[in-house]
C-alpha cells in the first residue's frame, strides 16, 4: 500500500525548508485530514481539533476512499497570529464536549460550506442528488467524523483574511514543484478548486497546468457555466468553486450551484460516455 500520509509530510519538509530560506516562519502543514483522538486547542480559543491516528488509519482510509474530495484553498487565514496545521481542524463551533457528542456547527461559514460540500458531493449519486435540505449538521458533521477527504493550501505561509490574486499568483509560481507534487502524490478523484474571483481562478488554471491540460470544461446543461472540469484519461473531476469564505446568497445557494451541477455532471458523463462518476474509484 502506497502510504500518502508519509509522501505528503516528505513534500512538506521541503517546502518548509525552502520558505524558511526565503524568510517565511508560518508554515501551514496540510493534507489527508487527520482521524485521531479529539482535544481542545487551547492556543485557538478552544478550538475542537483531532491527533493523528497511532495506527496510520488515515493512510488506510485513503487508500480505499471511494470518492477522494480534496479541497483546493489559497491560504490559512491566521489574521498575522501563528499558524496551525491544517489537518487538525474539524467543522464543530468552538469549546464544547470532548469527543463531541452534543456540540454544534462551527460560526464559519467556511467550515460550514466545506461540511456541506464534503456531505454532497460524497452522497450525491447518478441515481439521486443530495438536496441541502435532505440532511442535518448533525449529519454532515457526523460524516466528515467518520469519512476521508482532504485539504491543500496553495500558499504555505499564513496570511490575512484576504488574499490578491497577484499574492496567490506570486506564491504558487514560486512553489511550483512542491505543490504539482503533493497534488499528484494524493490523487484524488473530485479536485474542489477554491479560488474564482473575478471570472478566473487561478487554483484551477494551475490545476490544468498540472495535469497538462488534460481537463477540459464540460457544458453538461445549455447556456449556463456549469463550473465542471473533466480529465478523461484519469477519470477525475475538477470544480470551479468560489472561496469557501464567499457567502453570496448564503449557504444553501452556494450548496445548489456546486452539488447541482455536479448531479448534471454526473448524468451527462453517464448519458455521453457511459461512465458513473459517483461509483467507487478503488479497483478492488
């Protein structure tokens, strides 16, 4: 078994070696989320975060994840304070019991549009979309407990709560190669890629750069974006998504724009192609 979990902390030892020559202390550590013991962070106002399991459980996890869903974000938005690793979080508000049991969804509506989406994109199937109103928080917060996913920072060291294009464009060009690698080395199936501003998105260019242009847009429903990105050698899906943080129209709207086209897209792939995108990946 290929072990992810050991690739991904050797990529981000050299990045953290580079950053640190270039002057850059704030490093933020990511990547398969971490699926050990919960505790309170008391550093971060008690946040709820989760060790890495002894066992390497997450590598596993990944390993026969049917759906791998990574989240593609610019950067960890710290507000100049330190940096934490990004594996740790979980989606529960602040405080609260330890292991949750009766605790709440957390007050960011970054975390709360990342639960949805991990939630529908996982549940939605050929045979059935996953409507916002067909789940709980107690749901989605119990599903992102218990399943695998995944999340990258296209930039490393911990900025503020916004980020110019320019800033994000400068720092992924400088760390390239570190980011194609941990990219390709966690080789996931549905690539969320969360930088449209503006009508571009940067993350997901670099994604298309990455995979040599193998990703072409699917116009899976007439006369709308659609925001689907199909690499057909590989049988993998790129999203253009909007910042988690971006909450236009609230939650439920940005839910239906992303997991309704995905439901198109996954019955437009069956009708042109003959494939079920939402079957299991893993050739058993």
């Amino acid at each position: 078994m290929k072990d992810y979990v050991a690739e991904n902390e050797r990529i981000l030892e050299k990045w953290r070696k580079r950053n640190e020559e270039r002057g850059e202390k704030n490093f933020a550590d990511d990547g398969i989320m971490n699926k050990g013991d919960f505790y309170l962070d008391k550093d971060y106002d008690n946040a709820i975060r989760r060790h890495r399991h002894e066992s390497k459980l997450e590598n596993t996890m990944w390993s026969e994840c049917p759906l791998r869903v990574l989240f593609l974000t610019k950067d960890e938005n710290t507000d100049c304070n330190d940096a934490w690793d990004v594996r740790t979080e979980t989606f529960y508000k602040k405080g609260g019991e330890i292991p949750p049991r009766n605790n709440i969804v957390s007050d960011s509506f970054f975390y709360q549009n990342e639960a949805c989406l991990l939630y529908g994109l996982r549940k939605t199937k050929l045979e059935k979309m996953i409507l916002y109103d067909d789940f709980s928080w107690e749901e989605a917060l119990k599903f992102s407990d218990e399943k695998i996913f995944a999340r990258i920072n296209c930039k490393k060291e911990a900025g503020d709560p916004t980020i110019l294009d320019s800033v994000l464009g400068n720092a992924i060009k400088e760390n390239y190669k570190y980011l194609k690698e941990q990219i390709l080395t966690l080789d996931a199936d549905i690539l969320v890629c969360c930088g449209h501003q503006n009508d571009n998105n940067l993350i997901l260019n670099t994604v298309y750069d990455i995979y040599k242009d193998e990703f072409k847009y699917v116009n899976c429903v007439d006369g709308k974006g659609t925001g689907m990105h199909y690499n057909k050698k590989r049988n993998k899906l790129a999203i253009d998504a909007y910042h988690l943080a971006f909450f236009k129209g609230g939650l439920e709207a940005r839910y239906d724009e992303t997991v309704g086209m995905y439901y198109e897209f996954l019955k437009y792939l069956k009708k042109t192609e003959s494939i079920d995108f939402s079957a299991s990946h893993r050739i058993k």
